[in-house]
C-alpha cells in the first residue's frame, strides 16, 4: 500500500519516493519494545506477557532485523551494504544491551537488587526522553528546510503509516478476541504489533542515509505519528475491554 501510493503521486521523484519508502520499511522492520511497557501500563496488561513479547522482539532485533531490513530494501531496489546494518544493530542494540547487563551485575554486586531497583534506576528516567529529543532536534535541524518547503509530502507519509497502525492493531486484537483470550494479555498484544522500535529506525536511518535524507524525515515522521496514535489506541483498547468478558 505505501508502495502504490507513493508512486502514484506525479510530483514525488522515483529517488526521492525510495528513500521514503526505505525509512518506512526501517519503522515497519523494528518491533517495539521499551514503549510497550508504556502502552501495556496505560491498558492495564498483564506485566509477565509484556515481558515475554518485549524479550522476544529483542531476540527478533538481534537476529533477524539485518535480514529482514536486508530482504525488503532489496525488494525496493534500495541498496544497503550488509555491514552497515550489521554495524547499526551492534552499535544501537547490542552495545547498549551489553552495557545496560554489565551495569546490572556491578551494581546489584555491590549495592543489592533494592538500591538498583528503587534508587539507581531512577537516576536515568529522563535520560531516554532527552536522548529521543535531541535527535529529533538534530534531525529538524537538517530537515527544516525540507519540512517548510514540502509540508504535503509529510501528510504523505503520515497518512499510510497511521492507516498501517490501526490496521496492525486491530487485526491482532480482532484475533485475541476470536480466539477468546482475556482483554490484559489482548491489549498488548494489540499494542506491540503495532507499535515500532522507532528510535532503532531514527537510529539505523540516519547511519544509512544520513541525517537529511528523505528516509531520516521519513522515521522521524513516524515517531511524530506512532505516540498520538498509540495513546488513541489505548482509549480504544480500554473502552473495548467489555467486549472480552466472557460467559
């Protein structure tokens, strides 16, 4: 669908209309995982599903986002060495992974579960929202210009990818309801298939393409769509939730 519609339009360049749709396949081939966690709070999920679907989107990203990211770009005509995906996911996944463990084991060594829990944690709340706004600055920063002179281009990629998110959502929430499952473990899993691991995408976007390119603006987009969208999905979502009380 995004395909057909982007080149459809006469005034999008074929170049031009690629790389918008590599920065969508970015955003649709990263499963999300740290907002889920928001989205499943916001639902009322059950804590131990979403820490299973959340652990098996990290599996998902280590070993199958180069492939799969590979796969589809390929299908587009785009080309992406091997390396340099290989390179974003160590450098925006594993590295921080690794890290985020090795902390864990030194500070619960040293000071106990409890202080990692309810004090060290704490320290870094904000850190992964300044983190996000700062690259979103940057990337404006470069962007700017594009976004000023082709507002409609951005209402052409909003549009296909807000479509794309309510069809995920509802698709995986009509099934949980089919197959009779209970409204806490239907609405994240809802969520999670619709969501995306947008900053993986921002992140993989800006080392392949480069921080002005059409696929840069294409990702931020998505993050500028995926949080209005997500939260209205939640309203939806809990106003559903008598529909999963079952005789």
């Amino acid at each position: 669908m995004v395909n057909f519609i982007y080149f459809s339009i006469p005034w999008i360049t074929p170049d031009l209309a690629t790389e918008y749709l590599a920065g969508a396949v970015l955003l649709g081939a990263a499963p999300c995982t740290a907002m889920v966690f928001v989205w499943s709070t916001l639902t009322k999920g059950n804590p131990a599903y979403t820490v299973v679907q959340v652990a098996s989107n990290d599996i998902i990203i280590l070993f199958a986002f180069v492939p799969i990211v590979k796969f589809l770009l390929g299908v587009s005509n785009v080309s992406v060495p091997f390396q340099t995906l290989f390179m974003s996911v160590v450098l925006f996944v594993v590295i921080p992974l690794a890290a985020g463990i090795i902390t864990r084991l030194l500070v619960v060594r040293k000071k106990g579960t409890e202080y990692f829990e309810q004090t060290f944690l704490h320290k870094f709340d904000s850190a992964t929202t300044v983190g996000l706004l700062l690259t979103l600055i940057l990337i404006f920063m470069f962007q700017g210009e594009v976004v000023l002179d082709n507002p409609l281009h951005i209402i052409l990629i909003a549009v296909p990818l807000i479509i794309q998110t309510f069809f995920i959502f509802f698709l995986a929430f009509g099934v949980c309801r089919i197959i009779r499952l209970p409204y806490d473990i239907a609405a994240p899993a809802g969520m999670i298939g619709a969501s995306n691991f947008f900053e993986l995408a921002v992140a993989v976007a800006v080392a392949l393409f480069g921080t002005s390119s059409p696929a840069a603006l294409a990702t931020t987009v998505g993050v500028l769509t995926e949080v209005p969208v997500m939260l209205t999905l939640v309203k939806i979502a809990n106003k559903l939730k008598e529909k999963f009380k079952y005789e």
